[in-house]
C-alpha cells in the first residue's frame, strides 16, 4: 500500500465568541449549533484522518490566538464579537457570524 507522504495538512480554525466553557456545551441550555459544531469537527477528524487539523479557540481563554491572526483582529477591530465565530481555512476567513456544517467543512476541505 502507498501513503501520500506529499499531501498538504489543511488547517481549519474556528474563533469562537465568549462562552462559559471551552466547549461550550455546559449548563442547563445547550446551544445546538455548538453540539453541531463539535459533531462536525469529530465527524472530520474521522473522516479525513492525519490530513486535516481543526482547533478551536475562545477569546477568553486564547485572546493571543485572536491576536495572531491580523484578519480576525481586523474583523473584531470593524465589527465587534458579534462577528463571531470566525472559520479560518489554511489562514483565510471562510465563515462568519456562524459555525460551518459538516458538508461545509468537506467543501473547504476540497473533497
């Protein structure tokens, strides 16, 4: 069997808005968009193994990972954390004010 040791490691990054917990799956009203989200994410970790990286960062718990990132500054500098959460794919904002679904995130992915 052959392995693709040249395949490019696609990096997708969400910046979340402010929440409770990491996760954000905490307390009594659970956001579905946040259980769609993390189900997506383990979906494609499983799905496209070793070749794709999706991390997730919170505002207030990695604000140097905001900081990082000039877009995203940018966008939060013009339009305040309502524009959260952010999609980056490979460094380019993707998604906006809205998590990406399943069939979004293969899209980026390029399959």
């Amino acid at each position: 069997m052959e392995t693709k040791t040249d395949e490019k490691l696609i990096q997708i990054e969400i910046f979340d808005p402010p929440m409770c917990c990491p996760s954000g799956l905490c307390g009594p009203d659970i956001d579905p968009a946040l259980l769609d989200i993390n189900e997506a994410i383990l979906k494609i970790k499983k799905e496209f193994d070793g070749r794709v990286k999706v991390e997730r960062y919170l505002l207030s718990q990695q604000g140097s990972k905001f900081m990082q990132q000039p877009e995203v500054m940018k966008r939060l500098q013009s339009n305040g954390v309502e524009i959260l959460p952010l999609t980056l794919v490979d460094g380019k904002v993707v998604k906006e004010k809205s998590y990406p679904t399943f069939d979004e995130i293969k899209n980026y992915v390029g399959m």
